[in-house]
C-alpha cells in the first residue's frame, strides 16, 4: 500500500538522492573517457539536476548549458581531480554521470 501523500516526483527524488555518492574521480575516469562526465556548478543541487534530467526537461538543462552552470568535464580538470585524488559527489542519470564537487 502507498502513501497517497507521496508524490512521483517524491520519490523518484528520493532514489536519486540514494544513488548518490561521494566517490573518488579514479572510478569515474571511464564515464569521462566515454564522454558522459557532466560537471554540475555548486550553484545547483545536485539532485534538482538529476531530476531534471530523468524528466527530459530540455528547456532547463539548455538553461544551465548556456549560464555553463552544467559543462562537459574538460581534459584539464579531469587532469587535476586525478593528480588530487579528489573525491567527488557522483548520480547517475543514464547515459550521464553528474559530477559535483566536495565543499
């Protein structure tokens, strides 16, 4: 039995968010390679974007393209996330992988 209360937005919100984590960029380097790493600003929540892109909501992720709040992963940071052995917040919105950094 559902909650009536809960609503499909809800939850498909609530499994992006529990399939998000932190990982380090050495797993993600394949993603990158593939040309499916996306950099998401710190402006954005992580989640809200994922969302939006499980919604095909191409008038807002065009939005973000264009304010570049939303950006392929360039060779150069992907350099320097390696050297740092950074770790990154990741969610899968397939074919993507969004990428936000630590605070």
């Amino acid at each position: 039995m559902s909650d009536p209360e809960i609503t499909s937005e809800e939850l498909i919100r609530g499994k992006l968010n529990s399939e998000t984590a932190r990982i380090p960029w050495k797993e993600l380097q394949r993603y990158f390679a593939g040309g499916y790493t996306l950099i998401v600003d710190l402006q954005l929540d992580l989640i809200d974007v994922a969302y939006q892109f499980q919604q095909d909501n191409a008038k807002q992720i065009e939005t973000w393209l264009n304010e570049q709040l939303i950006q392929q992963v360039s060779n150069e940071q992907a350099r320097q996330w390696f050297n740092d052995d950074a770790e990154l917040w990741a969610c899968v919105t397939q074919p993507w992988v969004l990428i936000q950094q630590v605070d």
